[in-house]
C-alpha cells in the first residue's frame, strides 16, 4: 500500500505523530492523551481538514478528534478496515403512490462521511435514500433534486429565493408534497422565510434535517426523512412546517408551524419547540396526529403565489445592558433600512439608546420589538420606557418571534418603502406569526417529555 492510502488525508502534525507510533488508518488503538485514554479506529481524514487532529471511531461509534500535540502513547491492537457504502437501489415505481419531491439544501441530513476517503459526501440520490431508508418507497414515489450543498449557516436571501422558486415549480409539476432538507442551525429562519414567500400553497411543504448525521448510530436521519416524507405524501396539512423528532427518544415527530418554530438545543434531536403556541400535528411511522384544526387544508388546484421580495438591508439587534447607541448608529449610518430589536421583558431598552432610535425614527427606518424571552406578547403600555419608545418610533410586534420579525421585515421592506404600509404588513398574520392570545399549553407543553426527566421525578412522585 503506498504511503497516501495507509495515512489517507493525515498531514503536518497529526501525520508526523502516527508515523512516530506506527498507526495507520483503520489501525485499531488505544490512544494515551494528556486529557485521558480513547479506544477505538482511526479514520481516514478529508483532503481539505486541518493538519492538527487525529480522527477516532470510538467503540460507541462516536467519532472524536484528538489534537496530535496531547498524544504520549499508542497501542496498536489490531486494524478493521469499513467498507461503508450505501447500496444504490433503483428507488421503485408504483403508480398508485403520491408523488413527493426532496430538495436538498445541505446540512447534516444530505453528509454522511464516507469511510473508504475520509470525504463527506451527500447521500442523496433517490436510490442511495431507498437503499438506506427502504420504508421509504411504502409510502411514496420520491424524487430528488439538490439545489444546494450548504451549512445551514450560509443560507441566505439567494437561497431562499432559490428554494421558493423550486417550491413553485414543483407545485405546477403536480407532485403532492415537498419535502425540504436542511440544517437544523437556522432551519427556523428559512421555515419564517418560506412562509412569507410562498402563499397559498396547495400542499404540504415539510423542512426536515438531523442533529445526527446518518453514519452513526444515534442518528435521526432516517426516521426524520420517513416522517416528512409521511408528512408530505399523506397530510391534509398544505403549510409550511418542520418535522422533527417530538421527545428526545424516538417515539414520535412533531410538525411545527414555519413561523412559531425555533431551535431551542444545540444537540438534543428533539431541539424544535414551537414558541407560545402548541405543534400541528404528531406524526410517527403510521399516522399523522393533528393537535389543532386550524391549519391550511391540502387542495387540489396549483393556484400557489410565490413572492420572493427580499431587503438585505435588516438586521436583529439583540438587546443587551450597557448598550451603547453606537450600535444603532452604525445600522443607520450603513444605510440599514429595517432594525428587530430583541428587547428585555415585555420589550425594552436602556434609555442611552434613545437619541439613537430618534435619529432612526428620522431617517424614517422601520424598527420593530420583539421579545428575548421569546414566550410572551411584547408589551409597551405597560411602563414608561415601553411608552416612551413608542413615540420614538419603534412598533410593537406582538408575539412574533425575534427572527421571524426578522424575515418578515426583510421580506416587507423588499416591497414598499410606505412606512405604513410596512407597519399594516408586519401586524397582520399572513402564516400565524402572530396570534391573537399564547393558550394556557403553549408554554413547552405538547412537545414531548424529556424522558430522562420524566423518569428522575417520577422515583419521587410516588
Ligand atoms: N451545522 C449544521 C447546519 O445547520 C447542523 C445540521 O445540519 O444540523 O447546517
């Protein structure tokens, strides 16, 4: 084997180190740390990763990186080399099925890491999907088209532009449901975005990513991809929403409306929480649940009305003690056209800022408030400050949540320059963003235990 193949990808420093300890790739080890002791298989490395780690499969199928620097030792206890590769299966027709259609955005979801290169690489093609989640073609005849490979962190007005824009064509097509796959990180932003950018859809639009990519064991890669693809193909629901799981195990999803839906966990899989209200709808393997009647009914017509308007020129401040108006100031001097604060409490800020949001209130730039506690209504009558900022110039926005105000406001801004205009779009609800009241539920209820929770206090509760 030549020199590249037995240190696939290692260089600089980590290369140096299994050179001195004779460790390959697929070496089974057991490596000495200064911070402690791992076991496990080294794994080829991406041409593109940095020169400082070494990567290990441990037995818990984790993969961790160790920095080269900290290794005193390696035993070397034998060499498993894996040969993972998702079989492509021709995905199967069958005419009496609904047609589902996956755009893929990126994210977790669309990698897994192939273990022959060390590359990440996008499982994807219908058949590599059928060969690794067969349940799949029970329920529909799926169709793929990748519109992007991104970080859900580089998503941005081209791509939601893009994906709405996917989303109308598709509905001419004719499919039956969509289905979304994306980062998780700022799935919540996209949801908002899409809802304001396509109305009156006909059918299901699903956003579905993993916390988990599908290589390892605790993934929700799959069960997340059956029930949107579920969602889609079968729900009378035609709003856009995300599907992921509803409790930390895997017992069922939940669908939460696109613009009461937030990443509220950096790792748990059930990090989706709809905010102040309570979810759509339950879905596991064989049925979808609604938890509420008043959503959008699936129609049989394509009378969709894509809008992708879109000001770059928005920008979310979230409001912290001591802020200075400088922070302000420079939105304004940078031409900023639209500002979402995050306020504290029922949605304040320091009276420092004041001058600040007067000059705004002058250059006639939109600002809206919002909460940081993001349960609750924003609620300015109620002390001075929320008083004084009003004749200032800054708008209530009710409940809406802090980046949905975001891309709401962007998507208004790229419309009409009328601030009235501009403030009779942002407090009427177009996709629920607000509501009339928080029910007594809406408060983390319906979302799913935290079974680890449930089971500590219940050798309390006796
Ligand atoms: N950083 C990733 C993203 O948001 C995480 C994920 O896919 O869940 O794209």
């Amino acid at each position: 084997m030549t020199e590249t193949n037995l240190y696939k990808g290692y260089k600089g420093r980590a290369l140096e180190v299994l050179k001195h300890f004779r460790a390959e790739v697929w070496s089974e080890v057991k490596i000495t740390t200064t911070k402690g002791e791992y076991t496990g298989i080294i794994l080829p490395r991406s041409q593109a990763d940095d020169p400082l780690h070494i990567v290990l499969k441990l037995r818990s199928g984790y993969n961790i990186g160790i920095a080269a620097g900290s290794v005193t030792a390696v035993e070397i206890q034998g060499r498993k080399e894996a040969h993972y590769k998702i079989p492509e299966k021709e995905f199967p027709y069958d005419p009496k099925k609904p047609r589902v259609k996956l755009l893929g955005t990126g994210g977790t979801i669309a990698s897994r890491l192939d273990y022959r290169t060390g590359e990440v690489i996008p499982a994807f093609s219908p058949g590599e999907l059928y060969g690794s989640v067969p349940e799949l073609a029970d329920i529909c005849n799926l169709e793929t088209e990748k519109l992007f490979g991104v970080f859900s962190e580089n998503m941005g007005p081209e791509q939601y532009i893009g994906t709405a824009q996917a989303i109308g064509r598709e509905i001419e097509k004719g499919v039956h449901g969509i289905v979304i796959g994306h980062g998780t990180d700022t799935m919540h932003h996209t949801a908002a975005i899409l809802s304001f950018m396509v109305q009156n859809s006909p059918i299901p639009i699903v956003m579905v990513g993993s916390q988990r990519s599908s290589d390892r064991p605790s993934s929700d890669a799959a069960l997340n991809l059956m029930h949107s693809v579920k969602t889609a193909a079968e729900s009378d629901i035609a709003e856009v929403m995300v599907c992921m799981f509803g409790p930390t195990s895997d017992i069922y999803g939940l669908l939460h409306r696109g613009t009461r839906v937030r990443k509220m966990h950096s790792s748990y899989r059930s990090t989706f929480r709809t905010i102040g209200d309570i979810p759509i709808a339950m879905v596991s393997r064989d049925k979808i649940t609604p938890l509420r009647q008043d959503y959008k009914r699936r129609r049989n017509d394509k009378n969709v009305v894509i809008n992708t308007a879109f000001e770059e020129k928005v920008s979310i401040v979230y409001y912290y003690p001591n802020m200075k108006p400088d922070i302000i100031d420079s939105l304004i001097d940078n031409g900023y056209r639209g500002i979402v604060i995050a306020g504290t409490g029922l949605g304040h800020v320091n009276k420092p800022l004041y001058p600040a949001l007067k000059r705004a209130q002058d250059r006639k730039i939109a600002v809206y408030m919002t909460v940081q506690t993001l349960w609750g209504y924003v609620q300015m009558y109620v002390y001075d400050t929320g008083r004084d900022m009003m004749e200032l110039g800054v708008i209530p926005g009710a409940n809406m949540l802090p980046e949905v105000a975001y891309v709401k406001l962007a998507w208004v801004l790229g419309q009409t320059n009328d601030l009235d205009e501009v403030m009779k779009m942002m407090l009427t609800p177009i996709a629920g963003e607000t509501t009339e009241r928080e029910p007594s539920n809406g408060y983390l209820i319906f979302q799913g235990g935290v079974p680890e929770v449930e089971e500590f206090i219940s050798k309390y509760r006796k």
